[in-house]
C-alpha cells in the first residue's frame, strides 16, 4: 500500500535526509544521495526564473516522493520509493559507449529491477542498503530511508551514468558543478551524442 501519512519521527529525520546543508559540526552522512539530489535541485532552481509556486518544485521533501510499504508473509514490512517530481527532464543516454549502459538506463524504466544493476549505483566503499529483489515488484528496501537512498541514487544514474567504448562513469564520478552543467545544457539543448 503507499504511505500517505508519515509519523512524526520520519518527517523529522526527512529534514536531515534532504538537507541541502551542514550543521556546525556535522559530518557529512556515509551514502548522501538524497542530500546530493535536494542539493541539485536547489541549484537548478537558483538558475532558473521561477515564479513562488514553480520555486516549490526545487525544494525537495517527501512530498515528492511515492512511497509504497509491502509486508511480507513474516510480518516484516519492506518500501519502495519513486522519485516523482517532474521539474526536471531525463537527459537522453549518450556517448559512444552507450550500448555497454545497463537495459534499464537505455530502456529509460527509471530504477533497476535486478540486484546487480542497483548495487552499481552505489559508490565505492559505501555500504549497500539489504534489499530483497520482488518478482512483479522489483526492489525493496527494510527501511523508508534505504528506499529514498536507492531511489535518489537511481535518478543520478539515470541523468549521468555516460559511457566510452572502454569504460563507465557512474554518477558519483562528476562533481556537482559537472552535474550541474550537464543539467543546464540539456536543458538549452545542448547535450547530444557528440559529448
């Protein structure tokens, strides 16, 4: 079923999971995806001319999110999250490479439905969240926030992930001025196969 209503305490911990800044002392979390995505949408949002209204579109929190809680025959209760805000287009699969990408980012089907694919948007030395692989569901997660962390990483593979005809950069690879600018020129029109 989806979760229209959250506790308090996950409206709570939402704040931190998209806070688009540190508090004094704060460490950075360990897998800052949804952070990195708030972050991204913010910056868009202060280059673009946005009325008040459209200006909510680049503040990301769980409104923007479609959360779903599937309990197993156990009890246990495991989530899926898709990203459903739609102030920014997908940038289309480029690069010479772009065979070698995975089915689901050529495919455009916004998350991956195997293990695999979803463990490689996961950047180096960062725990993976435990996921189980659902047949007719596709992944899910133990906690809400494992959820959005995977989702948040889907969505940046899927807008960054460029391959060569020998290698793969995966979305942790650019810096946020590289996805940045990504996103700008394709949003001129200017991303094509040739970059």
């Amino acid at each position: 079923h989806s979760i229209r209503h959250f506790k308090k305490d996950i409206q709570a911990k939402a704040v931190r999971w998209f806070s688009t800044s540190l508090e004094d002392g704060e460490n950075i979390p360990e897998f800052p995806s949804t952070n990195i995505l708030a972050l991204l949408f913010h910056l868009l949002g202060e280059h673009e001319s946005v009325t008040k209204n459209e200006a909510r579109k680049f503040k990301i929190s769980l409104d923007d999110w479609e959360i779903s809680c599937f309990k197993k025959k156990t009890g246990e209760s495991l989530f899926r999250a898709c990203f459903i805000n739609d102030a920014v287009n997908l940038n289309p699969v480029f690069g010479r490479g772009k065979n070698k990408l995975p089915k689901w980012i050529k495919k455009n089907r916004g998350r991956p439905s195997k293990i695999a694919e979803a463990k490689a948007c996961v950047p180096p030395a960062v725990a993976i969240p435990n996921m189980e692989e659902i047949h007719g569901v596709g992944l899910l997660f133990e906690s809400i926030h494992d959820a959005l962390k995977m989702e948040a990483a889907f969505w940046l593979e899927l807008q960054f992930a460029h391959a060569t005809s020998s290698s793969t950069r995966h979305w942790f690879m650019h810096t946020m001025d590289q996805m940045l600018h990504i996103l700008l020129r394709h949003k001129e029109g200017s991303l094509n196969g040739a970059n």
